[in-house]
C-alpha cells in the first residue's frame, strides 16, 4: 500500500497508509464536557444543478451521517457554517434540514441544536432583521431543537452601532421560551460578519457582547466562539455570568481550550469534531475519568490536521471536511453543493488525506487509499 501524492511545490511524494485504523470505543455519554459536533451536508450528485441552484441534498446520506455523529455520543450543531450555510445551502435547504434531523434526533434520542440566521433576506431594516430570525426561531422552535443564535450578515450590513445589536438581540432573547446559544462567528470564516456588534475592535465589541448576555443571563444557555483567538477566550469565559457555559468553536486551540485550567474550561461545538468524531469522543471520555493526559495524548496531534482544514481562507474548510467524509466511507462521492469541491487545491486535499491518515481516520484504510488515488487519476497524477 503506496500512494503518490503531489506536494504543493510541484513535486510528487511516496506515502505509506496506515495499515489499521484508529479503534474507538462505545459511545456512551459524556459526562465532564457538552460536546457538539457541527455537522456537514451530503449533495445530490446525480442532480442537474449549477453552482447557484437551490442545493441538491442527498437526505439519507445526510442523515445517516448524523447518526454516526450521535453514536459517537456526540450532539450535533445543525444547519451551522459547516453545513454550508451561506455558502451553498440556503434558507429552505436549512430548514428541510432542521426539520428532518429533529425527527431523526428524536428516533434515536440524539441531541440537537439548530442554527437560526436571517439568511431568507439579504438586507432590509432593523424590523425585517428582526422578523427574519423570528420565522426560523418558529422553525426550531416547532421542531423541539435549542436554537443557536448565529451572526447575521444582514444585521452587520444594516446595523450603524452597538444600540442596533442590543436592540436585536435583547428582543430575541425576551421572546425566547429556551435558552439559546448565542454563536459569534468571526470575519475569517465569513467576511460579512466584520466589524459585528459594532466595531472592528474586539475588545469593544466584546464588552458589548458580554453586555447582551449580562442582561439575559436566563436566557443563554451559552456563547460559542469562533475567533481563532485562544487567549480572548479565556479572558471572555471568565466574565460570563454563571451558568453561561462557553462552547469553543476555535479550530486551532480546541485542546487547550476544553481542557480548561484551574478557573475553568470550554465546552465544544467544533466543525472539526465532524471528522474528528470518534477519536474526539474518546478523547473526552478521558477527560470524564479525571485522566487530562489521556485527553491530550489522543486530541494534541489532531491539531496539525485541523490547522491545515482551516488555513486561510478559512471558510472553504468545508471541502477538506467533505473529502474526508469521502474517504472514510459516509457517503459515496466527492461533490458538494455549490460545487465547493473545487474550493481547495489538489496538493491541499493531498495533504488533507495525509494527516487524516496519519491519526487512524479511516475505517477502512484500503477504501481511503482507493478513492484518493481515483481522485488523483481525475487530475492526472500517476501511480
């Protein structure tokens, strides 16, 4: 088992796979950490689509790939960034989505949290702003889900100050029967959200974030944070008021961070969790043991991995996410909607297979090998 791959100087390396796969065990509940896993989608690949159609979701393939996440022992983040939200996946493919993993959810008694946005408008006044994230918090809302409050580019686009945010949010979170998560995601995973909750600077945007909780404290669950700033988060979660967890979606310093330290930790809702599944939840069930060693001997090495998925530009780290899933076996082919297969490089996903390997990824190391060597034979790389 010898694989050719192309590096990014032009040149071709000879890889030796893995012979056996990383061996998790059962999937039994945490206990020490709320860990979500945001969850990608599985296109059509025998639609007739373009790049700016209505996405195309292959809903079995998709579900199934929830399940595997929820017997892992893992929750699933839906309809989030990873799910190609804004980026291929529009309000009514999300929806369809929240509907159907609630109902699979409940079969199987899999926790769910769901994304609500404004993305059916793309701009308008603080009222339509408003309404917008009140129809999709009907939605999860009717389908038993917790919602997670994501950033909104049309509030970003439309707000001229902090006041505009508070105003938004504190509504939101007055009419909200549950408590939600509210999800800051930062401008590297999508350009539109600069500048959110009123400044560019983030210090005074946190203070104005902080103060959008400290005022609902009932009302949040949690925060998740997606800065790629390990240090601002620790300094962030230790201003939440208590009982406001803090769920980490830092894809560089997620270790660190859910180990925590002797003032607290993180929880999780990471979209690196999505290939990471089995070998993250062991990796948590070590921290439920009290065995933090054990926790980073199995998570630590996965960084390097996550760092390339989500080098810069951030956003297409989905396609990384989606080969994975292709190599390892959870669905039958390598498209995504909005054709954002062809969003990384080839010595990218080279790499990307590489790394994956490396930590025992695939079930199935022979199928892995196979695939991505059809993969390379599609660009005329030869073996």
């Amino acid at each position: 088992m010898t694989i050719r791959l192309p590096s990014s100087d032009g040149t071709l390396r000879t890889y030796d796979p893995r012979p056996e796969p990383f061996r998790a065990a059962d999937g039994t509940a945490f206990t020490s950490r709320t860990v979500f896993s945001a969850a990608h989608v599985v296109a059509d690949p025998y639609a007739d689509v373009s790049p700016d159609s209505p996405a195309a979701v292959d809903w079995e393939a998709t579900l199934a790939f929830r399940r595997h996440l929820w017997a892992q022992g893992l929750g699933v983040a839906e309809a989030m960034d990873t799910a190609q939200r804004g980026m291929g996946l529009d309000w009514a493919g999300a929806a369809e989505l929240i509907r159907r993993s609630a109902a699979e959810a409940k079969a199987v008694g899999g926790r769910l949290a769901c994304g609500v946005g404004t993305d059916q408008i793309t701009g308008g006044s603080l009222t339509d702003i408003r309404a917008a994230y009140e129809e999709q918090l009907a939605v999860v809302a009717e389908s038993g889900a917790q919602a997670i409050l994501m950033a909104s580019r049309a509030l970003a686009a439309t707000a001229t100050g902090p006041e505009d945010y508070q105003e938004i949010y504190g509504h939101l979170l007055r009419q909200s029967a549950e408590p939600v998560v509210l999800h800051w995601l930062g401008p590297m995973f999508d350009p539109a959200l600069e500048g959110y909750w009123g400044s560019a600077d983030l210090d005074t945007a946190t203070e104005v974030f902080l103060e959008v909780i400290a005022a609902h404290p009932d009302k949040v669950d949690g925060i998740k944070i997606s800065l790629l700033d390990a240090g601002r988060e620790i300094a962030l979660r230790r201003r939440l008021p208590q009982g406001v967890r803090c769920y980490t979606g830092d894809d560089f310093h997620y270790p660190e961070l859910i180990a925590g330290d002797e003032r607290g930790f993180s929880h999780a809702l990471l979209g690196i969790f999505d290939p990471l599944a089995p070998l993250a939840a062991q990796a948590v069930r070590h921290l439920d043991t009290g065995d933090v060693s054990g926790f980073h001997q199995l998570l630590d090495p996965t960084v390097e991995l996550s760092r390339h998925l989500f080098q810069a530009p951030t956003r297409f780290y989905k396609t990384g996410v989606v080969l994975l899933a292709w190599l390892a076996g959870h669905q039958s082919h390598f498209t995504m909607v909005g054709g954002l297969q062809s969003a990384r490089s080839l010595p990218h996903l080279a790499r990307a297979y590489e790394l994956a390997d490396g930590l025992g990824l695939f079930p199935d190391p022979g199928l892995a090998e196979d695939r991505m060597k059809t993969l390379l034979a599609l660009y005329g790389v030869p073996q």
